[in-house]
C-alpha cells in the first residue's frame, strides 16, 4: 500500500468524537515528564493532543526549536491531517510531523521505531464499520503479539494492544478507552495483556457523560511499563472536566494500587476497596454457591426482524381480523411488574393496548394462507417490511422463528437491580427479554426468591455491562454466570414478596432474603451481608448517577 486511500470520512465512521482539551491536557501532563521524551499520536485528528504535547514539552523547558523529532501524529484522512499539520506549524512543530497514514499500516512498515511516550484518544468505531482493509492488517497485528481477535473487535482494541508494544522500555502510555474495556468479553484477552504487559494502570473515570454527543462512558487509561513501586491498578474519579485543569499529579502517588488479577475477570470490580474486593473474590472461589447457569438456561427472546409489522396490540387484532394467528408475547420490562408474570398481568398490559401480541400465520407458502393473513402480510409489504435484514434473509419472511414458550424470564437491561420473573403464564418474549428453561429439580418460587439477594445483586454489577446511559445490560451468558445461593421450601411467602418488589420496597426484600438465605443457610455473618449489600449499591449508584447532566 504506497497511498492511503479512504473514502470514509464521516463522523460515525471514522470514530471523529474530539477530546476536549482539558483531558489531552491531563493525559500529556501526566505522560511526558522528560524534554527527551518522544511522543506518537497514532490517530491525532485535527491535533487536540498534538498542541497538548506542544504545550507540555514547553512547559517542562523544552524550546519550540527543538521539538523536531519529539512528537509525531498519525493521522488517515487527508484533510483532516492537513489541519493537524497547519495547526502543529503554527505552534512551532514541523508541519512534516503529522503523516497521513493508516496507523496499522505506518507501524508494520517502521516495526524498529519506539516511542516513551503513546497518547491519544483512538476512534471509537464499532466492528460493523470497521473497514476491511485495516481489520485484517490490524487482527494480523494483534496475532502477531499472541493474541487472538475475533469478528466482533472494534477498531480502538488493536490501537490500545498495538500501541503499547511500540513502547520503549520505561514507556508510558495514556489514552481515551471507552469503558466497555472493563467488562466486553471480546476485550478479556486485552485486559490479560495490559495487566501482563504494564506494571500499573492507572484509570481515570468521570461521574458525568464528557463526551458531547454519544451516550457511552470513557475512561483514561494511564499505563506504565516500568515503576520502582506500587505496582497494580488503581482508580481516581472526577466530579466534572474543570476538576482536571489543576490537578495535583502527587495526589495519584498517594492512592494505594490494588493488585491485579491476571486473568479475563471483569475490571469493573476495581472501583471497590480491597476489603470489598477480597470478598468477592472468596465467594467466587468458593464452591458451595452455584451459578444461575447451573440451575436454568437463558436464552434470548423472540427476534421478529420488524417489531412494527409482527407486535400487536387489541386494537390492531380487531381491526385486521387477526384473533386466530397471535401469540401471547411480553414486549418490555416495564410489563414485568414483580417476580411473577399472571394471566392478569398479561390482561392489564393488553387492556392498555401495549404491543402484547404476536403475529404468528400458518407456517405455509402465501398461496395457502388464510385470506387475513395475505391482507396483513400484504400490507406489511407495501410499507416495506419486509426488506428488513432479518426478515428478508428467511425463507418466508413472514414467519418468525424460535417461537418457544419459557419457565421464567430475565431483564436483558435493568436499572435499578436485575430480577427473574416467573412466567405463569402461556406467553413468551421478544428480544428485549430473556426467556428461562430450568434445568434443575428446585422449585421455581424458590429459585425466583433466592435471586433476590445482596450477593447476587453485587455481582451483577461486576457480570453485567453499561455503557453510559445508566443502564445494565445482560447477555444471556452474563445472566448464567451470576452466583445464585439457592435455597429450598423457602418458607418465606412467595406473594408476599412479590407484592413488595412491586411496591419497589427492593431493601425490605433484600433484608428478608439476605437474613433467610445468606445468613441462616449459607453462614454468612452480617458484616459480610451488609458489605455485599453496598457493593451492590456503590456500583448501581455509580452507574446510573453517571447519566449527563
């Protein structure tokens, strides 16, 4: 490849969110402490970070006739280099200091160049747009070093991985990471690496959305290769932005690193204390709590491919004669009340015409359906329903798979805390929910009772992921490695609670469960309880207080 060529220059794509420049401020501070220093920018934008490095080197003595040779930036598209360039000149670098490179493709052709110094805020593209011809060079990279990617990396993965090993001997690197890196199972063979590769991470975490514009949660990822002592992972937290502009870096020196835990465990953890963390890690090295994954199988819900077409509600039944082809579904959380879905439930949510119906035609070539059908379908073609990538990818796109009904259900996204509802009912899900078979002979009150306690609802902050807006978010695998002391012929009352937890009394709930469960059949002591119970809320707070204000 002797030119780079990319037609891709649109702000979803190329991942374009620019760092304000109180954080290229902080991270340059922090990073470049020598007027020796060399520094690489390897997706430098329109040059936020560059005058960062500019104004860093200055600061610390170093005269703007000799920054030649201390700074380089990388950037692919051309224009935008062109600013960074005309910028970098007007601040005294040499405009020949910014290269219009893909930065994949400029360190495989310079693998003997090293830097002590790699800062930078890489774009946040997802895998879906990440562009075939810098995946592969990127994956090939990445495997290069022992690692082994897969599809569903996005583009800032391997800028992390590969920019850390262009680092000299006591480099230092510091970057803008979104926060998914703590708890996405794609990244755990990266954080594996940063905790093998680095002696201390640092991560710098903001109680509010900075980024204008994208509703996901950034981190500061300040990683050092070499340190005389502390060694570890340690976590400071911002109020706002304006916090940082003046911030003491000695402050960092007196924060105790934990140690590292050298495998795929999540890193979402690490906003707790040791105390709190050595407990969480006693409970999952015991073996006498089991995991959700060993009582019930989640699975995901129904996937209409055009919930527009497929959900109904009464008034679309009647008004297209479509009473005999329906299933009953649940369609969003907020239909799951308590821990039990009924048949007045379900009539409650249908009778304030929700999208509580599913449509479901005979399983038969158009010719032969039943004239309704052909109606309905009809005029789900006309509105172009039936283009949709799902729908248009089946055999008869009117027919939706995996109609199955469930024991139970779980949130796949919760706010407050997450919960497993039994299904009492002859309704399934569509994909917002996950639907339950259990696999085991427990009594399935038991089994939704049991969930209802501290130690399950801590490491489900730990199990689940959020992405910024406050939300947790569950993959069906997250729900199965939850911890779940089970407990039978619970001698609590089932409708009793479950009336509390629709009267949202969650702390009545969990001071029943946590004294029956926890402590009498599991022995823990209360200390050990009422930690769990604020590890649980320290999290939770954390994650819904961090919506912008």
């Amino acid at each position: 490849m002797t030119e780079i060529t990319e037609k891709i220059d649109n702000q979803k794509l190329t991942g374009g969110y620019y760092t304000p420049p109180e954080i290229a401020k902080f991270i340059c501070d922090w990073a470049i402490t020598s007027n020796t220093n060399t520094v690489l920018e390897p997706s430098c934008g329109d040059g936020n970070f560059i005058e960062a490095c500019i104004n860093r080197f200055k600061e610390i003595g170093l005269h703007q006739d000799n920054l030649y040779g201390h700074i380089k930036g990388i950037e692919l598209i051309k224009n935008v280099a062109i600013k960074a360039s005309l910028r970098a000149s007007n601040l005294g670098l040499n405009s020949d200091s910014i290269v219009n490179s893909d930065f994949f493709y400029y360190i495989s052709n310079n693998e003997k160049e090293t830097f002590d110094v790699v800062v930078g805020n890489p774009p946040f593209i997802r895998y879906q747009d990440f562009p075939e011809i810098h995946r592969k060079l990127a994956i090939k990279m990445m495997e290069d070093l022992g690692l082994h990617p897969n599809k569903l990396t996005n583009i800032w993965l391997p800028f992390l991985v590969i920019s850390s090993s262009i680092l000299s001997e006591n480099g230092k690197l510091g970057m803008v990471i979104p926060a998914e890196l703590f708890s996405v199972k794609y990244a755990a063979e990266t954080r594996i690496f940063l905790s093998n590769f680095f002696k201390r991470i640092t991560i710098a975490t903001f109680k509010k959305l900075v980024f204008s514009g994208i509703q996901q949660e950034v981190v500061l990822l300040l990683c050092e290769k070499s340190v005389k002592d502390n060694e570890g992972i340690r976590v400071i937290e911002f109020e706002k932005l304006e916090d940082m502009v003046n911030f003491n870096f000695t402050k960092i020196n007196n924060i105790k690193a934990k140690t590292i835990d050298h495998t795929s465990e999540k890193w979402t953890k690490y906003f707790l204390d040791n105390k709190e963390i050595n407990l969480l890690r006693r409970i999952k090295k015991e073996n006498n709590i089991r995991l959700c994954g060993e009582i019930m199988s989640v699975d995901v819900g129904i996937v209409t491919g055009c919930n527009d077409f497929f959900m109904l509600n009464q008034s679309d039944i009647e008004k297209w004669n479509l009473q005999p082809y329906i299933q009953k579904v649940v369609s969003r959380s907020n239909q799951l009340k308590g821990i039990s879905f009924t048949d007045n439930d379900f009539a409650t949510n249908s009778s304030n015409d929700l999208n509580t119906y599913l449509f479901i035609p005979p399983n038969v070539d158009f010719k032969e359906l039943p004239e309704v059908c052909k109606q309905y379908i009809k005029y789900g073609e006309e509105k172009g329903y039936h283009t949709g990538y799902k729908c248009r990818n089946r055999k008869k796109w009117y027919i939706t798979p995996s109609l199955w009904n469930c024991d139970a259900f779980a949130l796949r996204q919760v706010n407050d805390h997450p919960k497993l509802i039994l299904n009492l009912t002859e309704s399934s899900s569509t994909d917002t929910i996950h639907r339950i078979k259990f696999l085991s002979q427990h009594n399935p009150q038991d089994i939704m009772m049991s969930f209802f306690n501290s130690l399950s609802f801590a490491f489900s902050e730990i199990t689940g992921r959020s992405y910024g807006g406050g939300v947790m978010t569950f993959e069906p695998t997250e729900i199965e490695e939850i911890p779940l002391p089970i407990c039978d012929e619970i001698s609590l009352d089932f409708d009793e609670i479950d009336k509390l937890i629709r009267e949202k009394r969650t702390d009545e709930v969990l001071d029943l469960i946590d004294r029956y469960i926890l402590i009498e059949k599991y022995g823990f002591s209360q200390n050990e309880v009422t930690l769990l119970r604020n590890i649980w809320r320290k999290l939770s707070n954390r994650r819904i207080n961090r919506k912008k204000g």
